[in-house]
C-alpha cells in the first residue's frame, strides 16, 4: 500500500463500515450483564459484589482472548477470525433466557464475553487497509463501536419491560446472526496483510517487558476499562443513588456511554493531527477533575450557629452527576484512540499483537473494577466509592505520564508541534 493514498479505497471503506457494524453489535452483547443483571440480581438475591462479579463475568474471558486473537489477526486475516468469533457467541446468548441458577449466568456469560474479543480483531484488519497517518481515523471510527454499550441501553430496558428480561437474550442473539451475514458479505480479504509468524503466546507477553507497553496497558485500563465497568455499573447506580425507574436510568447511564463510543472516531483524528501524547495528557486531566467532583458522597453536614443548630446537604443532583459523566465519557473517548495512536505510531509491524496485550489490560479493568465497585459498596456503604477508587487510578497515570513524557516535552507552542510530529 502507497504510504500515502488508499490501494482499495472501496474496499477498505466497506471493510471499515461493516466491521464497525459488528464491534458495536458485539459490544451491545458483551454490555448485556449492565442492563438484565439488574432484575437477575432481585431474582437471585445477590448482593453488590455477586453482581459486581455477573456484569464483570463476560468482560473477563473477553479480555482473555484478545491477545491470541491479535496473533490469530496478524497470522490468518480478520474477516475470518471475527466472523468466526461471532458465530460461536450466537448460541450462548440465545441460551442466556433459560439460564435460572447463579452459576449459569456466570458460566454463559464467559461464553458471550468472547464477543468483547472482537476489539483485537478489528483494530488491525481495519489499520491495515488505510496508510499510516490515517489509521487513527481508522481505527477511531472503528472503536466508535463502543457506542454498542449506549445502544445496549436504550434495547434492553424497553424489551426488559416489554416482555421480560428473558426476551433480550433471544433478540440480541437474532441480531448478531443477522449482523455475521452482513459482515461476511461486505468485508474482504487482502493476503497482503497477513504476517506469517511462528511466535507463540507466551512470547508475546514479552513485549510487557517494554516500559512503554506498560504504560499504554495502565492509560487502557483507565480509558476503556473504566468506560467498561462504569457502563455496567451505571444502570444500577441511577437506580440506588436516586430512585430512577430502570427505563430512565438506562437512558441517562448512555450520556456517559453514548459519547464515550461514538466520539473515539473524532479522538482518532485530534490524535492523527496533534499526537498521541498531547491528547493523553489532557484526557488524563479533565478525567483526574471530573472523578475529583464525582467521589464526593451525599453529605449532611450539622454546624453550631449563634441561632442552634443548622443542617446542610452536600452532593451531587442527577442533573450535574449526568453532566459530569458525561464529560467523563467524551474525554475517555479520546483517551480510547490516542492509547492506539501511541500503538500504531510505534509498533507499526506488530499492531496486532500489541493492540492484543493493551486491550487485555484494559479489558482486565473493566473485569476487576465492577467487582472492586462491588466490594467496596459492600465494605463501606458509600456508592460513590467506586469513583473514588477511579480517581486514585488517574493520580498514578498523571504522575507516570509525567515522569516518563511531560517532563521531556513542551505542551505547548513551536516544540510542542515538533514532539508531536515526530511522535
């Protein structure tokens, strides 16, 4: 492919559409858990932590397999590892509706979780197709899938209360069979982009001993596995914190879902045109300042005045904890395609099977917060816990970020485009 102009413009852009179409019906799936769990937890009677472990169940093995997908990406070409990845989750989610005992739930969901794999697929049979100084575009708009979470949210809830939780299960399955044909139809292969490799898995976990691969992996889990489980954890959250109907919270979890899907395509380009690392560093800051305001838990606070006592209320409303997340959501959708911009800037023979061991991490956060959410709600009571706990994550990234990056460039002005050039 020239450097410098599409070899297949047609081509890429139909393989670029329909895998963007099947990563968001992938993620609606893989998001199920966030919506359905709800009335599954008041059936089984679980507690936060049990449904911290349900809605994290599918994000673990979806994690799992994202480093051998990448190799398998790489080695046989991803119209035939996605379209196969599909096809295998289509019976778990129909089976999902006649699950009725704990371990059920948590066995289908490990199943279904493959669909979460899909991002390891994609980012590099997309990245591919376009030259270099546009895959962050490219792989932008297809991380925009991540909208599948928002599209999760506003199904589940109107056929939840339609018809029962048990009927989400059997469309969402109708849905991903149709969206397989669709993308075996329309996507293509090109030879010239597979890279024949003997190197197995264990030797690719070695490229963690890349200081700069640890540190993608940390900014992922904060960007995407946060995005994660706060898109599962949301629902419920609207729902204890203030009251809401599920229909309502479901709607107004998507503000912070919705654009941290869909805006990853316009992250891709502001990464392509100033740098991975200028939009990092800022992401990691209106992150740092949003989850600061977000950790602050209702407060009655009783002060002694010259007239008795007076008692205040401190905390956040609906309408500025819906504001709030989401800013968070915008920001960590830039966060999501700067992360590969980094990737796809430095790695540019190996995307796939780094974009593997990063999307691990970070789908390792979105499998290990919801249960920390859980557990931490359960310790202390507080529900705004689990931002508190986010804020702590940022604070690590911030002063890695600094010491590794910022002290060695100029954010901003005649240098700082420069750094970004060269990066």
């Amino acid at each position: 492919m020239s450097p410098q102009s599409l070899k297949n413009p047609r081509q890429a852009w139909s393989v670029l559409i329909v895998s963007t179409l099947a990563f968001t019906v992938c993620f609606m799936v893989w998001m199920m858990f966030g919506v359905i769990g709800i009335p599954i937890k008041k059936t089984l009677g679980l507690n936060a932590t049990e449904f911290g472990l349900l809605t994290a169940m599918p994000v673990l093995s979806g994690s799992l397999i994202r480093v051998p997908l990448g190799i398998w990406t790489d080695k046989y070409g991803g119209r035939i590892v996605l379209a196969v990845l599909m096809a295998i989750t289509v019976p778990a989610i129909f089976l999902m509706s006649y699950a009725t005992a704990y371990w059920h739930f948590l066995c289908i969901g490990l199943v279904l979780g493959l669909a979460g794999g899909s991002f390891s697929v994609g980012t590099p049979y997309v990245a591919r197709w376009f030259p270099r100084h546009r895959q962050g575009m490219a792989m932008g708009v297809f991380g925009a899938g991540n909208s599948g979470a928002a599209v999760n949210k506003f199904l589940a809830p109107a056929l939840l209360v339609a018809f029962g939780w048990t009927m989400v299960p059997q469309v969402y399955a109708a849905v991903m069979l149709g969206t397989l044909i669709l993308f075996w139809l329309f996507s293509h292969s090109d030879p010239a982009h597979l890279v024949p490799s003997n190197v197995r898995f264990v030797d690719q976990l070695k490229a963690l001993k890349d200081p700069k691969v640890l540190k993608y992996c940390q900014y992922y889990s904060i960007v995407f596995g946060g995005y994660v489980a706060l898109s599962l954890w949301m629902v419920q959250y609207y729902v204890g914190e203030f009251g809401l109907d599920i229909r309502v919270a479901a709607l107004l979890a998507a503000a912070f879902s919705l654009p941290g899907g869909v805006l990853r395509a316009i992250g891709g380009m502001l990464s392509d045109k100033f740098g991975a690392h200028q939009v990092t560093w800022w992401v990691m800051w209106v992150s740092w300042i949003c989850l600061f305001l977000l950790s602050y838990p209702q407060t009655e606070m009783t002060i002694l005045t010259v007239d008795g006592p007076r008692t205040f209320h401190i905390g956040l409303n609906v309408y500025t904890f819906t504001a709030l997340m989401f800013i968070l959501g915008i920001a960590w959708a830039f966060g999501k395609a700067s992360t590969f911009k980094y990737i796809s800037d430095e790695y540019p023979h190996n995307i796939g099977a780094i974009s593997g061991i990063v999307g691990l991490a970070g789908g390792l956060g979105g499998f290990v917060l919801p249960i920390m959410f859980g557990a931490l709600m359960d310790l202390t009571g507080i529900r705004s816990s689990a931002f508190m706990l986010m804020y702590g994550v940022v604070w690590v990234s911030l002063i890695w970020m600094y010491w590794t990056e910022v002290r060695r460039t100029e954010l901003m002005g005649a240098k700082a485009k420069e750094f970004s050039l060269q990066g």
